[in-house]
C-alpha cells in the first residue's frame, strides 16, 4: 500500500517500515506531529480518536472483506478520487461498499 501511493505522488511514511512495534498512542502522535493522515486497519486507532476524541490529522479505518493488496488499492484509490479534500482533520471509515465520514475535529 506505502509503495502504491508514493507511486501516486503522495508523501507517505510507513509504520511497517519505519516504527513497527510502537504503541498505539506513539504512531497516533507522531502523525499528529508530521501532519499526517493514518490509514490502518486496527479499530484501536478508531477507539482512540473517535471516542477518546484524540487529537488527530485524520484517519481512516480501513474495514474490508477483502485484505488482498488490489482491493485495499482500490478501495483508497476511490476514496481519494471522490473525498481527498475531506480527509483532513476526519475520521473515516472505508469498506468496499461504503464510506463514512465524520465531522472534523474542531
């Protein structure tokens, strides 16, 4: 996913990469810090900005079916094609057949 959309143009910093096995509030940080959207699939992230209301760039919880790498490509592909510009400061919840987006944080 990190190679596709470097590919794309988008700067990307990968916690596979560069920060595996970091807690939680550590990876949130350091996106907030950076200025950074965090895409993942672990619900903890939601649990920690949504109910918690953590201070956050925007993420987006990817809830897919279907992990194989072209659907997790597709599925981020259509949603920066249609809400690019809504992602900041978002919440966002993706699956193959939905995206839901909350109010920005304040």
């Amino acid at each position: 996913m990190a190679r596709w959309l470097r590919e794309q143009g988008h700067d990307v910093v990968s916690v596979y990469e560069q920060a595996r096995a970091s807690p939680d509030d550590v990876v949130i940080q350091m996106a907030d810090e950076e200025a950074r959207i965090l895409i993942t699939n672990d619900k903890d992230f939601g649990e920690k900005v949504f109910r918690s209301r953590r201070s956050h760039c925007g993420v987006v919880l990817r809830r897919l079916n279907d992990e194989r790498p072209s659907s997790k490509i597709q599925v981020i592909s259509r949603l920066l094609e249609s809400y690019a510009d809504k992602l900041q400061g978002s919440f966002v919840v993706v699956s193959e057949r939905r995206i839901k987006i909350g109010k920005p944080r304040q």
